[in-house]
C-alpha cells in the first residue's frame, strides 16, 4: 500500500490545488526522481511553492531528499515490492 494512501481524508480538504497536483504527481505508480525546479517546470506551479510542498512531504516520510553540492537537491519515491 502507498504511504499518500493512509493519508486522513479530512486533511486532503484543505489541501490547496497546487499541492493536490504535486502529491498525484508524487503517487505516480513507477516513482519519481526530481528537483522542485523540474516539477514546478512540469506541473506550471511557482517553484517555491513546490520545494515547499515537496518538503513537507520529506517531513512526513513520503519522499526522501538526496543533496548535492553543486545541483539542487533532488526528491525520491520509489515504489517498495
């Protein structure tokens, strides 16, 4: 099962639709592998809001973030079997 599955249904009301469209995006079933940069490009949203976004979902567990020293930093979720 999928970590955004277990999420409570209240919560997702207040979700704003930028972050609606992020955490689909995130739930893809083949993973993902971005930089906030990248994702915001792709879905037309700020890209402040996305490394925002992205980050609260590093908190909750959902993605990891793997730094770099010369490239932004760069969010993973992969499917686990």
């Amino acid at each position: 099962m999928n970590l955004l599955w277990l999420r409570p249904l209240t919560s997702e009301n207040g979700w704003s639709p930028d972050e609606r469209r992020i955490r689909d995006y995130v739930d893809a079933p083949g993973g993902i592998s971005e930089s906030a940069a990248s994702l915001a490009g792709k879905l037309g949203i700020s890209r402040r809001r996305c490394r925002r976004v992205l980050e609260h979902l590093v908190e909750q567990g959902v993605l990891r973030r793997h730094d770099f020293a010369d490239i932004d930093p760069v969010y993973v979720r992969f499917p686990t079997l």
